[in-house]
C-alpha cells in the first residue's frame, strides 16, 4: 500500500536560522525523522512512498540519491575497500516518488497535487512527517468502516503545561496536567480511501476541510491509542526523540523489536 509522506514544513520552532532543510529532515540520532518514519510503514511492508515536497525539496532529494547503506547496517569490506558486501538493507525494496507540491501549499492540496501517483488504489496511507508511534497501523487498515473515506490517530496530547478550571463565582477551583485530561488530539498517522477526493476542493486543508466534512456525513473514524506516540515541533521535543534512540530504548523503531506490537486501540 503506497504511504504519502508531507515533507514540505519550514519547522520554525525547531530549526536554526541558517537551515534550509524542512522538518522532516530533522535527525533522531544519525537519520532524519524521516527515514524512521519510512523504517516504521516498511516494517509493516509498506514500500512504496510518495514524498510531497515543498520547502527544501533538494535536501530530501539529496539525501536519499546518496544515500548511505552502511551508515546503519553490518557490512563486510574486502578488497581493499574496493568490496562492500551488506548484511542487512535498509531501503533496497523501497520505491519512492518525489513530487514538488509547491511552497506554501495547504497539506490537502498536497494530497491533491499527487493523486496521479497512487494509481487509483483504492486505500492508501499519510504521514505529516513529524511524529512517531508504535501503533499497528495494519489494523487501522483492516478495522477501517467499509464505507467510510479515511481515519486518524488519535492520541492524548503530550504538553506538559496544565489547566486551570474555575468555579461559578470566578475562582480557582482545581488545575491538573493537560496530558490527564480527557483529551485527544490529531496524531497525523491517516488510513484513506480515494473518497476523500469528494470532500477536499483545491487549496483545503486535508483536516479542518476534507476530515471534518467526511465525519459530519458519518464517514471518517479516529481511533484512539494509548500506546506510545510523539511529535517533533521543538527543540524539546527532538531532544527527547534522541535520548530514547542513544539509549536503545526508541518504541518507534518496531524494525527492532521481534515479537509482533500488540494493539491498544478504542474506535
């Protein structure tokens, strides 16, 4: 099933003046976010990528036109270093599409613009570029309603900030962690089917357009997941992402991990 991967966001909140790169380029350890995020689909063999390109288009470009196996994989080097036998590969079975979605367009005119590419397929896969999760999106897959256009994950929020609630007369009567609330938000991992077409008109926005019009005609389903998800839209954030990879203990990295995830999924 092809995965639509949005590679096109400037990242302000994470990246340094002089960077070009879009976020999606941002690295966990020596790979970017990207990569890890390819690494997870194709685990659950997902192959075949299409990158919707915007800001830093030749970055992305770049990195995978020389990309380096051996950078994350045994290899034996013999003749004096004229021989690289691998052990293991990382993308050799992938197939991805690089198209140019434009600077400044909305993630759903991204989707638009590389509709050619799915092929007709009647489902696909879609990413924002910039979380992780250790969700078994084959279920996803299998669960989605027969006749419903899409759905997302949905994930408690990760802030660490709290809220303030307020009695009748003005004052403070409580405060607690936003992440224990009853709360979830758009965790951008999204099964979809080629009706998603039919509620996205050019230069929508795929969620707050297209998602919200399928689910008011009863069409579109989030399914709520408490195993581990995490976003990279701060410095914070990457730091923590990179911490979980140095020490070995990164839950997105399900390539890893032998025996199969076990779902904890509410539709």
């Amino acid at each position: 099933m092809k995965v639509v991967l949005f590679c096109g966001g400037l990242g302000m909140r994470i990246r340094a003046d002089n960077q070009s790169a879009p976020k999606p380029m941002t690295t966990i350890g020596d790979r970017p976010i990207l990569w890890h995020i390819m690494r997870y689909y194709a685990h659950f063999g997902h192959t075949e990528f299409i990158l919707a390109l915007g800001h830093g288009a030749q970055a992305v470009k770049d990195y995978f036109l020389h990309y380096q196996e051996t950078a994350s994989n045994d290899f034996v080097l013999s003749g004096g270093g004229k021989d690289v036998e691998l052990l293991s590969t990382d993308i050799s079975d992938w197939k991805i599409t690089f198209v140019d979605t434009g600077l400044n367009t909305p993630i759903g005119e991204r989707l638009r613009r590389v509709r050619p590419y799915l092929d007709g397929d009647e489902m696909f896969l879609a990413n924002y570029g910039d979380g992780v999760s250790n969700a078994p999106i084959n279920e996803f897959i299998e669960t989605l309603p027969a006749d419903h256009v899409g759905s997302l994950l949905a994930v408690p929020p990760q802030d660490s900030f709290h809220v303030i609630n307020f009695d009748d007369f003005g004052g403070m009567s409580g405060i607690g962690a936003v992440a224990n609330m009853d709360m979830w938000i758009n965790g951008g991992f999204f099964v979809l089917r080629q009706g998603i077409f039919d509620y996205l008109d050019e230069n929508e926005d795929l969620v707050t357009d297209a998602c919200v019009r399928a689910a008011a005609d009863g069409r579109f389903t989030a399914n709520r997941y408490y195993g581990f998800w995490a976003c990279m839209d701060t410095l914070k954030e990457r730091v923590y992402l990179d911490e979980l990879h140095a020490k070995g203990n990164a839950p997105w990295e399900v390539w890893h991990a032998a025996p199969p995830i076990e779902a904890v999924l509410q539709h």
